[in-house]
C-alpha cells in the first residue's frame, strides 16, 4: 500500500489475503479515524480472499458514522469476488469500475519497499 497523489487515495498492491489483511485494516487506522470518505485504489490488487473481503467490510464499519469506503478500479478478478459476494449493495461502500488517473508513480513502491508478487509497477 502506498499514498498516491490524491487526499484520503491509497493504493494496494499485490494480494489482500489473510496474511496480510488484518494489518491493511490497523495501517488506516489514523485515516479510519480522521472521518470522511476513503478511496483505496484497487487498480494494483491482483488477488483478494475472504480475509481481505472481510478488512474492507471493517474498515466500512469504522467509517460508517463519518464517511463511506469507495473500492476504485479493480482488476476483473478482484471486481468478480467482489460482486459474487454483494459488497457493492452495502450501503456504506461504494465500488467504482473505473481506474483512478494516473498509476503507480515511476520508481515507486509499495509500503514496506517491496512489491508484492506479480504487482504491477
């Protein structure tokens, strides 16, 4: 995960799954607790399992009396898993097809400084 050039936009890289999905959920903290909407760009995720499912509804939950979670461009298989499971029918999270403008900035890396396997950039 990286911050990109937008306000309350961070991007994931690579796979969401259990080992790594209660960590996404603690690294936002300070973002969950700020308020207002937040964008994660999905555009990078190559895999995500039920774990990393269930992180996104956490950090819905956290963020329902403030602001909404908005899932922006995910790749097809990543948008499937999604829509086989209903996120998108929650009120409090948004999915929008559409990749963000722009990309992972040359030369950048994810948080940690090492891309996760098959991740673009």
């Amino acid at each position: 995960m990286f911050r990109t050039g937008t306000p309350r936009t961070l991007r994931l890289v690579g796979e969401l799954d259990a080992s790594n999905a209660d960590g996404l959920v603690e690294s936002l903290r300070d973002e969950i607790e700020a308020g207002g909407d937040l964008v994660l760009d999905l555009s990078g995720l190559g895999f995500v399992d039920s774990m990393g499912l269930r992180s996104f509804l956490r950090i819905a939950a956290a963020l329902e009396t403030s602001g909404k979670l908005v899932l922006q461009g995910p790749q097809r298989s990543v948008a499937r898993t999604i829509e086989l499971i209903g996120i998108e029918k929650l009120p409090n999270i948004a999915v929008v097809a559409e990749p963000p403008d722009g990309g992972m900035p040359e030369g950048a890396l994810p948080e940690g400084g090492v891309p996760a396997s098959g991740a673009e950039g």
